[in-house]
C-alpha cells in the first residue's frame, strides 16, 4: 500500500506507517466506515507533507486509500476476481440455459435469491415452470430445450421425509413380487420370506413369486396417495403440493381449478373441504391462485397478481421524481414517532419481487384503515439513499387503495368492524 514511498526514505516511511497504524486504523477499512477513514486521511496526508513527502505523491496515496472505505481489493484479490467474472461471463453468454438452472439450483432455499434470478431468467427468454410431481427433482433442473422447472424442495411444508419417499418411489426398479392369479403383491421382507418359506414346503402353493419392475411416474393423484407411505404424505403436503402446481398434470380434464381439484383429493381420504376452501371454489379468481401459489413458493410463478395492474419498476435508478406503480401488500409495521404519530414499514410484492416502503404519518392517517395483507396499493414512490445501511429507502408520497379491485378484502374488514359505541 505504501510502494509508493521512495526506498531512501526509511525514516519517512517509519513515521508514515506509525501514522497509518494510530490515525488510519487500516484494520477498519474492510469495515467500510467512511466516517472512521475520512479524518484518518486527511491526518494521513499532513504527516506525510509534514515529512517531506511531495504534496502531489501524498494526494495519490490517499486517493488510492479511499476507495477501500466503499469496495475495493488489493491487485492478487482482484485479479482472482476478475477471472472468476471472466468465466462466469463466458458460460452465462454461451450456455445462459444451463448457467442460470445451476444459479438457481446453488441459491434454491434462500427465497430473496430465488426471486431475484427467476426474474434474470425470464427477461433473457428462459422460461420458468412451476413444480411437476412427474418431472421435479428436488432442486431446479432444465426441462425442453429453454425452460427451467422448479424443484419439489421449493414447496414450503415438505419436509425431507416427504421428497426422498415421493422421489424413491418415482424411481423404476426391479423386485420380487407375489403374484395370485389377476392379483400382484409387493410383499415386505418378512412377508417375502414366509411365502418363500411356503412354496418350499408345499409346491402346489395358489400363488407364485416373480420379479417385477415397480415405481415409474405417478399416473393419477390416486395413484401417489396409494405407492407413497401415509405418514409421508399428509394433508398439510398434499395441499402445498396441489397449490404450487405439481398436480396441474393431473388436473387437465378432471377439474377446473386447483381448489377444485384439492376438494377431490379430501374427498379420496373421505373428508369435506373446510369454509376457506369452500369459499375459494365458489368466488375462484386468478388472483386467489397466484397468491396461493406464492405462499407455498415464495413467489409467484405461473402467473403474477400484479401483471396487468403494475408498471415495471427500475427501483435502483428511483430518486426524487416520483414513479407510480401496484404493489400488494404483504405486511405492514406499524410504529409512533417521537412526536406520538403513527407511521408504517410496508413490505410488499412487487413485479421485481419484495420491497420495503416508508409511509411517513401524513400519508398513513389517510389510508391506515385498509393496510392490511393482500391489499393491492397504488402508490408514488421516491428513491432515497441511505449512506448509513448503504441501501436505498423507498418512500411514499402518494398512496391510494381501489376499492375494485380489493372488494373481498374490504368486505372482511367492514364485517370486523366493531359496532358504533353508544348506538341507540
């Protein structure tokens, strides 16, 4: 760091490092804190005058400090870097089909990642499929010659048990069954042995045994409630696997929606769908189906909420003018500010995935009635850099809740309203 110090100069450079080490605190630079390096520099660059060193030469080793305040690596680092970028860059131009599936299938269970690139994919002319009880791995794989399928591992309430048990029995292999006239048997080892043990004692036994081939894909949801264990497959995984979509092969013919055909697998096990599931069936939307899909996967895939409702958002690139899209609200944190105002901190789904939005007191007394979850908001919005996260803030400065397009979600709220306190 210090090569530019001329080699005749040992004393100078005995005192420059002394003052390196007290005033810069170089172990702080990786750190990042600028308010720590700033002051460090500037008594950086006096010693160094104060030593004799030319003013011009002082500037230059304080200029070529400052950048490791923000984001910078010295020569060897870097150029590891940059090779790295060099091959990365060869095989995302080259082989963008299989660079992305890989990314993808690396990041799969960390959901900001997930969104992030499915979007990448879709925008270089990659399609994105939903999971596939027939055709998913656990993680992502490419499916035809330009898309890449969701793995079962995405599905939220499938648990490890649940995956192996329904990949191992997609799995064709060769067995031993028990074979009684139109009747085969896949018999348990015990079992096996006792009739094994049988048709050596007594040859004129009613049944035989031969080797067969079991698994392969599942050719109805019937067929994978019967070859996949119970203890495995509840009612809490059918159902994620039924909203992500892993049935949607099953469902071409039989049934019109996914809730519909959830409705047909309670009924397999012999129960009645629940008022929620009821309620779905009867007032079905696209927009219930996106937003189910989203809650098992963490995104929506087949289809957004916000496709015909939002304008594409360049949020990095937002500053002081203002830009007007549809979100839909997600979570909202309420809070008082020190003048005993409330105010919010909004998450929400947007066309680029999720964001977090300020909504300062003025604007959040107006509309804080219908912040609730799964409101769709029309909202402008600023970009503000906060230096101190060293991330952009997304304020509001304009909100307005449809009441069309919300219909359902303000009737729910008009019901939950308490009665008037008083009322005659």
């Amino acid at each position: 760091m210090l090569g530019w110090v001329g080699i005749d100069q040992p004393m100078k450079m005995r005192e420059t490092s002394r003052a390196v080490d007290k005033k810069l605190q170089v172990n702080n630079i990786p750190k990042k804190k600028v308010e720590i390096l700033e002051p460090a520099l500037e008594e950086l660059n006096n010693r160094m005058i104060a030593n004799g060193i030319p003013v011009d030469i002082a500037q230059k080793a304080c200029g070529d400090i400052r950048p490791f305040a923000g984001y910078g690596f010295n020569l060897s680092h870097a150029a590891c870097y940059a090779f790295i970028a060099f091959q990365t860059g060869y095989l995302k131009a080259n082989y963008p089909l299989e660079y992305m599936t890989a990314l993808l299938q690396v990041f799969y269970t960390e959901e900001d990642k997930v969104i992030k690139f499915v979007k990448v994919s879709r925008d270089m002319g990659i399609e994105v499929l939903p999971p596939d009880i027939n055709r998913s791995e656990i993680g992502f794989t490419i499916d035809g010659e330009n898309a890449i399928r969701f793995g079962l591992g995405s599905i939220k309430g499938l648990g490890d048990a649940t995956l192996e048990a329904i990949l191992e029995e997609r799995k064709i292999r060769k067995v031993e069954v028990i074979k009684k006239e139109d009747m085969t048997h896949v018999p348990t080892e015990l079992e096996l042995k006792i009739a094994k043990q049988q048709i050596s004692e007594d040859s004129n036994s009613n049944f035989r045994i031969e080797e067969a081939e079991i698994g392969g894909i599942y050719t109805t949801v019937e067929d994978l409630i019967n070859r996949v264990p119970k203890k495995n497959l509840n009612k809490k995984s059918l159902a994620a696997l039924c909203y992500s979509g892993a049935f949607d092969t099953f469902t071409y013919g039989t049934t019109n929606t996914r809730f519909d055909f959830m409705a047909h697998i309670l009924s397999i096990r012999g129960e009645s769908p629940d008022e929620e599931l009821a309620a779905a069936i009867s007032k079905y939307s696209d927009r219930l189906k996106f937003e189910k899909e989203r809650e098992v996967l963490g995104m929506y895939v087949s289809g957004h909420v916000l496709s015909r409702l939002a304008e594409p958002t360049n949020w990095e690139e937002l500053d002081d003018a203002m830009h007007f899209t549809t979100v839909s609200l997600t979570e909202a944190k309420v809070i008082i500010t020190k003048r005993g105002d409330e105010m919010a901190f909004l998450r929400c789904d947007t066309l680029e995935g999720e964001k977090d939005l300020t909504v300062f007191p003025q604007v959040f007394a107006k509309n804080k009635e219908g912040l609730v979850p799964g409101m769709l908001l029309k909202v402008g919005v600023k970009g503000s850099m906060n230096w101190q996260r060293n991330k952009k803030d997304y304020i509001v400065n304009s909100l307005t809740i449809p009441k069309k397009i919300n219909k359902e979600i303000w009737k729910r709220i008009e019901e939950n309203k308490p009665s008037d306190q008083g009322a005659a």
